[in-house]
C-alpha cells in the first residue's frame, strides 16, 4: 500500500557541528510516515504501540530497542487515541553516518568496527531487540539528560555513550544470532530422538517433556523447520520405516505394524494408503517386481 512519506533532513535535527540529536516524544496518530537521512535508535520508554515499517506492523512495547536505516519509511502508532491509559512514549537518538566514520576510527574491536561500518554503509537492516537488564534504558537516560543539560565536554560524552549503545545492539544481535542456532541445533536433536524411537508411543507432551519447550512453541517449530506438523512428521517417520521393513524383510505386516509404533494394524493399513497410494501388501509385491535379478 503507497502511503504520502515526508523526508526528514538531518539538517533540521543537527545543530551547529553537532551530528547527533537526542529527544523524548509521545507518540499519536498525527505523526506523518517518514523516512530520513540519518540513522535512527529508538528505546520504548513507556507504554506498547506499533510500528508501521513499510507495509508491515510489528507490536513494540517498553524495553524493545530498534535500529532504523537511512530511507526506510515508517512511524509509530499507540494502541488507542487515549494517551492517559495506552500511552506510547520513546527515546530517539538520531545521528549522521559521518559520526559512526568517527567512532570507526577508535574501535579496538574488529566486530564493534564492522558493525559500524555496516551501520554507515546502508548494510545492517532494521532489526527489534530487547533490553536485557537496563542497560539501554540508563544509556538514554543519560544521553538524554547529556543533551538538554550540556556541560563542558558533553558532545565527546555523548559521542562516548552512543558508542556505547552501539556496542551494546552488537552484543544483543550476535547474541540473538548464537541462541537462534543453538535453539535450531537442539531442535534438529529432537528430531533425531523422534527417529530413533519413532516405534515408541510419542507425543507433543513427551517431546515437551524431553526438550524443555512447551506444546506449542513445538508445533510451531515443527511448521517454521519441517514444513509439517508433528503428528504428520511421525506419521511420514513410521511409514518410511515400514517401507524399508516391506522391502528388506519377510515379516508379516502386522508384526511391521508393531515394529514401527502402530498397535492396531487397520490403522497402519489406512495410512500407509493414505501416504503411498497403496496397501502394504501391494507395495510389498510392487517393490519385489522393481527388483532387476543379477
């Protein structure tokens, strides 16, 4: 959906040599949709809302940090025109590309100066963290307080403090990054478990059990990793290993039924069909026929 976007100019924003600019705001529903051409920190002071980022709308509430790059069109909505009871209140801390160069120069950290860099490149893409302990909080209250009561050395202050938020999104991307892995990595670990004792009775409740992830966190990472819901996971596992079963042995079909978890066998017999097209005996029969003789 096209939406009228105003540009805001840093220009406005930066006063004299200054390329920083700090404020706190309540949001309403009169805020135009903008884009700008500076870069963009928000802290969610008080309050939940959205945000209208492009044709998308994310739910933000207190404690949520975002980044937001040069040109990207958005705005922050409250929940309800009633500012008493839904308020929205943020921290902006907006800034030049050409400060991250500076900061650039003083970063020790090969990590820190990449992800200034990306910052300054247009390369880092928008992105919603969560304050873990504070500590992005105090960084804007301080910023804040830094800005609007300046002191004698407050613009290499704040230059300081914002290098610190900088550092401190860094460590919460890298970190959501290597817990994102590590939940996939032991998700992955409990589908091995469902293939290795696919002919035990398993359940949502079981794996819940085992993994230490509730039912429903599971379906969904069944649906995000398998396309599959878990009972139709199992369901693909059983009848794949009774095909191997078919093929490779002379047991009977209800003693395969057995082997692969199902206890009555007119219900394998039903969903073998349903998932081959045919019953076990003619897959048998077929699979034997397939076989070229030496």
């Amino acid at each position: 959906m096209q939406r009228p976007t105003e540009t805001f100019r840093g220009d406005y924003f930066f006063k004299g040599d200054s390329l920083l600019f700090v404020n706190r705001a309540s949001e309403d529903f009169n805020s135009p949709f903008h884009d700008h051409d500076f870069l963009e920190i928000v802290y969610i002071a008080e309050g939940a809302g959205f945000h209208h980022v492009g044709d998308d709308i994310h739910k933000v509430q207190k404690g949520h940090i975002l980044f937001i790059p040069i040109g990207l069109s958005h705005v922050f909505r409250p929940t309800s025109t009633d500012k008493v009871r839904h308020p929205l209140s943020v921290y902006n801390c907006v800034f030049s590309p050409q400060l991250l160069r500076r900061l650039g120069t003083i970063a020790a950290d090969p990590r820190i100066a990449d992800f200034l860099g990306a910052m300054e490149q247009g390369l880092l893409p928008y992105f919603v963290c969560q304050d873990p302990d504070n500590r992005g909080e105090q960084l804007f209250l301080t910023m804040y307080k830094e800005y609007h009561l300046p002191q004698a050395g407050s613009q290499d202050y704040l230059h300081a403090l914002l290098l610190q938020l900088i550092i401190l999104l860094q460590r919460l991307t890298e970190h959501r990054g290597e817990e994102t892995a590590s939940r996939q990595t032991a998700f992955f670990e409990l589908l091995g478990f469902v293939e290795q004792n696919f002919d035990r009775e398993l359940t949502l409740g079981i794996l819940a059990d085992t993994s230490g992830w509730s039912e429903r966190h599971l379906q969904r990472l069944f649906l995000e990793h398998t396309q599959q819901t878990f009972h139709r996971y199992l369901q693909n596992v059983r009848i794949r290993q009774s095909q191997a079963l078919l093929r490779e042995t002379e047991l009977k079909v209800g003693h395969i039924a057995e082997r692969v978890g199902y206890r009555d066998i007119h219900s394998f017999n039903a969903v073998f069909k349903r998932c081959t097209g045919m019953t076990p005996g003619a897959y048998r029969k077929a699979a034997r026929h397939a076989v070229t003789p030496t």
